[in-house]
C-alpha cells in the first residue's frame, strides 16, 4: 500500500506542477495588460473569494475524507455521504450570495468601479466563482477517495488550466478586464462541473440525510476557523515585516518564499495523495495501520528533508544564478522556510490521530495558538533580523504546530513513533539547516560546491541507514 501511495504522490505532483507552470506562464501576461491598481483590485477579489470559499467549504472535504473509508461506511452509506456534503454546500454558498445581495446596496456607494475599472459583472461573477471553485474541489476529492489519480489529473487540467487560460484570453486578447476574466473563468468553471458529476456518478444519489449532515458538519466546521487562522498566519510576516523592518526586508523575504514552495510541491502531493489511503488504511489493516502510519512519517521526513534540505543547502547558489544582485539577502531565508515546509509536511501525519478521534477543534486552538507564537517572535526576531528573523519566526511556528499536533495524537490516539530514529533524523536534519547558513553563498566556487555535495550524500547514506526505506516499500 506504501508502494502505492508513492505512485499516486508521483501522479499529483506531476499535476500540481502542470497546473502551476501554466498559471506562472499566464500570470504576468495579465498583469501587463492590466494596469497596477487593476491587478491590486483583482488580487484583493481573488482573497476574499478564497476567504469566504472557507465557509462555503465548511471543512465538509475533510469530513468526506475522515468518513467514506470509515468501517462503518457500504456504498449506499457514501452516496448518502457524498451526496449531503454537496447539497450542504450549496445551501452555504446560497447564504454567502444572500448576503453579499443584501449587503450590496449598503457597500456599493463606497465602491469606485471606474476608478477601480471593474463592474457589478465582477462582483456577480466573483460570487459564482466561490460556487465553481468549491464545487470543483469536492469534486476532485472525491475523484482521490476513489485511487483514480489519472482521472483527478485530467478533471483538475479541465477545472483550473483551462479556466487560467481563459481568463487569459479575456484580459490579453478581447481586453476585457477584470470583468472578463472573471466571467471567463465561471463560465468554463460550470462546463467544466458536468464532467466531475459524471465521474463521480456511482456515488451521487438522492438521499439526504440529516444525522450525517450533523456528523460531518461538527467534524468540519473547526476547519473554518483554522483557514483562518493559517491566512492570518501566512500573510503576518510580510505585515510585521513592511512595519517593524522595511518594504526591501518584505522584498528579500517574498522572494525566498517564492522560491521554497518548490518544497510545497511535494507536500502537496503528499497531502493529495495520503488523505484517502489513511482511513483505508485503518479499516483494512486494524492491527498494523499504526505502525504504518509512523512508517509514513518518518518516510515523508527523509523524503522531504532530501528534497527540503538540497534546495537549502544550494540556495545562495541558486539565488545568485537566477536573481540580480540586489536579491542576494534572501538566499538565507530561503534556506530556513525550506525547513520550515519541510515541518509543515509533517502535520498530514501528525494530526492524524486527532482527526481519527474526531477532536477537530483541537487543530483549530493549535493553529491560533501557533498564530499569536508567531506574532510573538515576529515582533522579538524582526527587528534585529530583518526577513531572517521573519523566516526563523516561521521556522519555529511549524514545529510549534507539528509538535502540538503529535503530542494530542499521541493522547488520543497513540502511533508507535520510533523516537530515536526520529531523533537522529530530525538531528541530520538540524546539521543540513546549519550548514545551509553557515556556508550560504551567491558565488559558484568549486570547492564550496563539491564539500557541499560530500555533505549531502553523506546525510543521505546516514538517513538510509537510519531508517531503511526497502523495509516499508513492501506492495
């Protein structure tokens, strides 16, 4: 099954990297044709579509993904599973639009629309696009509960490159604005909608019940409250920074974030990956799926302090490849938020016991919890530090997340975890980060390079040895 599970992370990442190369390739072709204060108002739209797609979305995927494998789930118990999780969220995406209807007449006279240079068509289209977004995304999970990751790649190619592509058109080619690309993308959004229904047709039906509407609605609505606080979270830094530091700090530290969600393609696909065979896992394998779930940990570690950790180890190198001199003081920075994904990655696994208990809201005091830890050392590590101090902040965040996360699983729901090895992982890990910055540079010097290489296949050698990774590729 762990065989497996690697195949389809493999899958996702291709998608996931399909996906991104295509919006990276369109993004500056819309903001050219738009001007800056246009791109600022379609960015500012675009946050709050996300922000209210959260309760729309309602944490009903994840309850999806908790239930449909559950021991206590036959087919007709799905259908009825799925089908109430869609119908809940169209009820909750027509109270948002109600809202936004009603609130409209009050909001619309301190709006500018032609100094902003959109109309009501965007406002309409934006209120669509919460629909078609979170639609589509229910159903690409449900698409994942089913281990059809060939069929996600082709529906997620439909639902996101080719609205993406669309947008394009209406702003570059039939200048359109904000209001085209808008419009463009809901309009190939509902095509796209048809197509997901029919594949995922064996699980759609016309019962709606209201004990799992209750089950699933208590498991997911903490989701929304912990969105929130991973929004505040991820957009604190460049606040604190503009504020305590300066507008270049908030440059240097936007450029090595950019740069180390290279690392979140794994997680990513991971996490694409890893959600559907957790519960099956649990109910297939009742005596061995906890060992199995620490075998995965500590698998996902070494992988993403392989993948994590290289990148860090070359970031003074490959900022001074790419970027101009004056982008230079990012380099370190890059090389600690690369730690900082690889921690985040661990949560998938360490937050599984929590989410098996059903102890939803416990994810959601952690996440604020690591919210204000943040806004704390952000105000101590700013100052002094710069986008350094921004990026240690965040560091130390992570494992404050991670390791809240695994000492309630551990409560709730105990994993065998090797600690030791765990241990002497996490301390490779430690001395690749240290080496990162003590030895970070922009400039190509041969011997810097070969001794980091030496270094490099050395941890690898000493993880492999640590945890040998054939003893869990078992089919």
């Amino acid at each position: 099954m762990i065989a497996s599970l690697g195949k389809d992370t493999l899958i996702y990442g291709s998608s996931d990297i399909l996906i991104k190369l295509i919006t990276f390739f369109t993004f500056p072709l819309i903001a050219a044709a738009l001007t800056p204060s246009s791109f600022g108002v379609l960015e500012l739209i675009t946050t709050l579509i996300g922000l209210l797609g959260l309760f729309m979305n309602c944490g009903l995927n994840n309850a999806l993904h908790r239930f449909y494998w559950d021991t206590e789930e036959n087919d007709l118990q799905k259908n009825t599973l799925v089908t109430t999780g869609i119908v809940m969220q169209a009820i909750f995406w027509l109270l948002i639009a109600g809202s936004i209807l009603m609130a409209y007449p009050l909001i619309a006279g301190f709006i500018d629309f032609k100094a902003y240079g959109f109309t009501q068509t965007a406002i309409v289209s934006a209120v669509f696009l919460i629909f078609v977004i979170q639609a589509s995304q229910y159903i690409q999970d449900v698409i994942r509960l089913h281990f059809k990751p060939l069929l996600f790649l082709l529906f997620n190619f439909l639902s996101r490159a080719l609205t993406a592509i669309a947008g394009l058109i209406a702003v570059v080619f039939l200048a359109k604005g904000i209001d085209g690309l808008l419009a463009a993308q809901v309009l190939i959004g509902l095509s796209v909608l048809p197509l997901g229904l029919f594949l995922i047709r064996r699980d759609l039906g016309t019962a709606i019940d209201i004990k799992t509407a209750k089950t699933i609605f208590q498991y997911g609505y903490p989701f929304i409250f912990m969105g929130l606080a991973y929004w505040l979270f991820s957009s604190m830094d460049r606040w604190m920074l503009s504020s305590l530091s300066s507008l270049e700090e908030t440059g240097q530290y936007s450029v090595a974030f950019r740069f180390s969600s290279l690392v979140l393609l794994l997680s990513s696909a991971f996490g694409q990956a890893w959600s559907p065979y957790a519960i099956k896992m649990k109910t297939e394998e009742p005596n061995t799926y906890r060992k199995m779930y620490a075998d995965v940990l500590m698998l996902l570690l070494f992988a993403m302090l392989v993948a994590g950790g290289g990148l860090a180890l070359f970031s003074g190198e490959i900022i001074g490849l790419i970027m101009p001199d004056d982008y230079r003081a990012s380099a370190v920075p890059f090389a600690i938020l690369c730690f900082a994904i690889i921690l985040q990655s661990t949560q998938q696994i360490t937050a599984s016991g929590i989410s098996l208990e059903r102890k939803t809201h416990i994810l959601a005091y952690v996440t604020w919890a690591a919210a204000a830890f943040n806004l704390i050392g952000n105000a101590l590590l700013i100052p002094p530090l710069g986008a350094i101090g921004a990026s240690i902040s965040t560091l130390l965040s992570y494992l404050f997340i991670t390791s809240g996360y695994l000492y309630f699983t551990q409560k709730l729901h105990t994993l065998p975890i090797p600690w030791i090895k765990l241990a002497l992982i996490s301390a490779l890990g430690l001395a690749v980060l240290c080496v990162s910055i003590v030895y970070n540079t922009d400039r190509l010097s041969v011997h810097i390079i070969l001794g980091k290489i030496f270094f490099a296949l050395t941890c690898l050698g000493a993880g492999y040895w640590i945890f040998p990774l054939k003893r869990v590729f078992k089919p």
